[in-house]
C-alpha cells in the first residue's frame, strides 16, 4: 500500500514542532501508526484510550517514584498506545535508564522534550494531518474496491482482482480454494509455498465455523503477519485469503482484503447460480429415475451419461426434503419468490454436500426437494457425514425469506447402484410422513423401528383390528371420560416401567399415577405387563400413535402449542 497513507511516528518527527524533541528510546518502533494524539496526566487511563494513540504528558501522576513511571509507562505498552511523549520540567529533570531500556525491549518510542511546548499546538497539527490522510485512505480505498467491482465483471476477474489486492497492499496473496489449487500473488518457488501451505492446514481448523462476513484474522508467522479472510455468502465458505505481511496489516489492508474477498463472492455466487440452473435443466432425469419409469440398466445409463460407471458403483442415500412455511408469509410474487428459494436452497445444499463429501443430484417437485446424496469416500461413515450436512442445512438463515422456512427430511437407507433408487424414495417417503409422529425434523429409514412393518401394515383395517385388540378397553374409557390412559401406558412403557420419570414426564403427583396404572391393571388385566403382552401392548401403542399421533402429545408438547 501507499505508506504515505498511514501517519507513522516518523512522520510526526519531521514535524517543525518536534524539531527540539529527542528519540531516546525504542528506535525500532518508528514505524508505528498514529491514530490520535492524547494528552494524558492521569495514571488511571484504562478507558481513556483505544490503542495507536500518540501520548503527551508531563508526568505529572507518574513520577512519584521509578515504580509508579514504569508501571504507568508499560500499562500504555499494554494498551499499544503509538508512543510517549515527556516533556522535561518539575515532574521529570531527566528519563530514568530503566524507562529506556524497557522502551528499547518493547521497540515503544520514548520521547522527550527538553524545552516547554504547546501541547495544543501539537495536536492541532498532528490531528489535521490525520484526518486529512484517513480522507486520502478512504478515497483510495473507495478507488480500488470499485475497480475489484469492474474486474469482477471481465474475464478471469477474481485473478485480476487478487493480482490488484497484491499491488495495492504490497503484500504476498494466497488464494486457498476449498475445490481448486491454491494460487500465489506474487508467484513463490514451492519450496516457499510448503510452509505456507502447512499454515493454513493449522490455521484452517480455528476457522471452522466462522462466517464469511467475519473480519479478517490476524496471526504472527514467523517474523511477518498473516490476515485470513474467508471468501463466501448465503453462510457458506468456497475460499480463503491469506495476506502475508511484513509489518502489522493496517486498517487500509484489511478494509481492501474485505473489499476484495466481497467482490470475488459476487463472482463465485453468480457462478454458482449459473450452474446451478444449468444443473436443474440437466437433473430433470433424476425425476425419472425416482419415480421409477427408468430401471433398466441401458435406461439409466441413457439418463446419466458418460459418468455412469462412476456413479453407479457410489453407495447413496435418497433425501426427501420438504420445504414448509410455518409463518405463513407472504410474498411478493409466488413464482418468483418461489424459484428465487427453491434455487437459494438448492446452491446452499449442493456447497453443504460437497463439504462433507457428498455429491447430490438435485430435482424439485412440487414443495419438495429430492436428492440423490451420492458418497464420495472419506474418513468418516457416510451417514454420519450426511447427518452433519442435513444438520447444517437446518441452521441456514443467511435469507430473509429462508428463514422463515422449515425444512423436513426422510432419508433412505444406504443403496447401492442407481436402479434401487426408487425403492430408496419410497424409503424417503415413508420417513418422511412419520414426521407427525417423532416430531423430528431429520428421519432416517433405518432409525424408525417397528414403524418399517406398521407401514406395510396401514391398509385401512388391520391396524385398526390389532389395536383394539389390545388397547380396546382403554380407548373406550379415554373417550368416554376423557382420561389419558393411553398416553399414561405409553409413556410409562417408553421409560422401562420407572413411575418416577413417568410421572415427571407426565407432569402428575406420583399418587395420580398410581391411580391411572390401576385403572389400567383393571381394564387390561393383571398380566398386561408379562413379556408377550407387553410387547404386543407396545407395538398397538405404537400403531396407535402411526394412526393418531396427535392424540399422543405430551403435556408440555400441548402447552407450548397453545
């Protein structure tokens, strides 16, 4: 960048005022920025400054003895005030060694003045100087970020843009693409590319989780000063910028590194929407292949393509993502509004997926996304992984509009070869409509238990019959006097016969439970709790709650719903 842009001790040297001060300690320092200049008697200043001050005083509250003056005078190394000032008089005849020497060991500039000044006099002069180079910065800045914003829109903009991020800030840039090879501004040998890239491998860890809008992260290497950026939008991260400094970045540095990051986003996100509805036009198969109009072998290769071979072998998992509006907001226009979050979600989903080493093959109908999640190897278990991605895309919130959405989803067991993948939407389906009865935003096939043979059960009559056989004389007495016996035997089943959690579940006395489990003794029968009645008396209760799941609410449930 333009030194001339940031005021630095230096600087403040040359000026007339100074021309009798005298540099007696931390010559190294004299690089140092100088946001202001803060006149200071006070040795409880805790709150009085912010940092890159520049300090004058007369010592007047830290000369009473060498504690007080060097305690006073690292607390202001502490705060990473720019210098100190002292003006030699009644408080301070001369420096103490020892307030040198520690200035010298923390390169902090030690300055004395052996005549009287006007103190206003410097702060008016240094202060004008100040604003005026802040204007000049942020004019440059406003320069430079909309020529990022003109790159952006040519041929290989974000290369152009990196390469004027180098430029302006006389920095080394590294472009760390999470998909890509990572690229190098100035180009490096690769014997100094290792050590930056094994940086970043360390460095990558703490930025998990943070989000793209996050300021830039400063870290010490080695005799330098690295400023990671990440690079992405909708609270997804497809890049990282490492600035590699030689001095502390400035405030010039990371404002043009956000500039920068911001405009390469533009460019990735617009990207990414292209392809995305290029993608959408191209899946229309997965329709087909879903539905199951194409199981045969040549049918599905037609529909795939070249990749076919590839594909087939991967094992997947079929998602069936429902999008619901709980709030029930309104919009400006169904159709657009409508395309505009089906795609926002899509691309957010597609960038999870691939982050967990998932490749889907996207297709919409209707309110519901299906997607073919095809795994990719990698360390850890395929469903694990996918738990992960479905979990992050429940805490999406990066839209106005996709906020105020509720994402459902049932997911397959594990297939493998694209002509089982009918059989998995129809696992996915049926996950999906037990949504009701496990009030679970994420269900997994294989995970719903009993449910798998009391689906292929539901024909209308014979739940009905096999409930009543069972739970009959408790229905009756709930609907005739309006007691709670089945949800009481159920939740009483469910915690393995403890009245004590039972109860607190329940939200009753332990003497009201004991009340109901003999009611419920005396319609069913003192042996309803013996192994085989009980199993059939859990899995009626379990038809029960496929059948009629509202009717299974917990007292809290009820209570937060109304």
């Amino acid at each position: 960048m333009d030194w001339e842009l940031v005021f630095t001790i230096r600087d403040a040297l040359k000026r007339p005022l100074f021309a009798e001060a005298e540099l007696i300690g931390g010559r190294n320092g004299l690089n140092r920025a100088v946001r202001w200049v803060h006149v200071l008697e006070s040795a409880s200043f805790d709150s009085l400054i912010h940092g890159e001050e520049m300090i004058l005083t007369t010592g007047m509250s830290a000369s009473t003895d060498l504690a007080a003056s060097l305690s006073f005078m690292q607390n202001l190394i502490d705060k990473n005030a720019a210098c100190l000032c002292i003006e030699l008089g009644a408080y301070f005849s001369s420096i103490p060694q020892e307030m040198i020497d520690l200035a010298n060991h923390h390169d902090f500039p030690l300055i004395q003045f052996t005549r009287t000044v006007r103190f206003v006099d410097i702060t008016l002069d240094l202060h004008s100087l100040i604003i005026n180079r802040h204007h000049r910065m942020l004019q440059e800045l406003e320069s430079i970020s909309r020529e990022f914003h003109r790159l952006t829109l040519t041929s290989q903009g974000t290369l152009k843009v990196l390469q004027l991020l180098c430029k302006s800030t006389r920095t080394q840039i590294v472009y760390m693409q999470l998909q890509g090879k990572p690229l190098f501004f100035p180009a490096l040998p690769p014997e100094e590319q290792q050590p930056l890239l094994s940086f970043f491998e360390a460095f990558s860890e703490e930025m998990e989780g943070v989000q793209p809008d996050a300021a830039p992260h400063i870290r010490e290497y080695g005799h330098k000063t690295i400023a990671l950026k990440p690079v992405g939008a909708l609270d997804q991260t497809w890049a990282y910028i490492l600035m590699v400094c030689n001095h502390k970045p400035q405030e010039f540095d990371c404002l043009l590194l956000d500039s920068a990051s911001l405009s390469i986003a533009q460019e990735l996100l617009r990207t990414r929407y292209m392809e995305e509805r290029k993608l959408f036009s191209e899946n229309l198969w997965v329709d087909e292949l879903v539905s199951g109009r194409g199981q045969e072998d040549n049918r599905i290769k037609g529909l795939v393509g070249p990749d076919f071979n590839v594909v087939n072998e991967l094992p997947y998992r079929v998602c069936l993502i429902e999008i619901e509006n709980p709030r029930d907001v309104k919009w400006n226009s169904s159709e657009n509004d409508w395309e505009s979050i089906t795609f926002h979600l899509s691309l957010i989903l597609r960038s999870i997926f691939e982050k967990y080493s998932l490749r889907p093959l996207i297709t919409l109908k209707n309110n519901r996304l299906t997607v073919i999640a095809l795994d990719i190897q990698s360390k850890l278990p395929g469903k694990l992984r996918l738990q992960q991605a479905l979990d992050s895309l429940q805490h999406i919130r990066s839209d106005e509009k996709l906020k105020d959405l509720q994402l459902v989803t049932g997911v397959s067991k594990s297939h493998r070869g694209l002509k089982h993948a009918h059989a998995g939407y129809q696992e996915a389906v049926q996950a999906l409509s037990l949504y009701s009865c496990y009030q679970k935003s994420i269900l997994f096939y294989e995970e719903l238990g009993v449910f798998q043979l009391l689906l292929s059960l539901n024909d209308g009559k014979t739940l009905e019959n096999f409930i009543r056989s069972y739970l009959g004389p408790l229905i009756d007495h709930d609907e005739a006097k309006g007691s709670e016996l089945m949800l009481t035997l159920r939740v009483y089943l469910d915690h393995d016969g403890s009245k004590q959690i039972a109860a607190r579940n329940l939200f009753i006395v332990r003497q009201s439970l004991y009340y109901r489990l003999d009611k419920i003794t005396e319609l069913l029968g003192e042996d309803f709790m013996l192994p085989e009645n009980r199993i059939s008396i859990q899995v009626a209760l379990r038809a029960y709650q496929f059948l009629y799941p509202e009717k299974f609410s917990l007292p809290s449930s009820r209570s937060a719903q109304l």
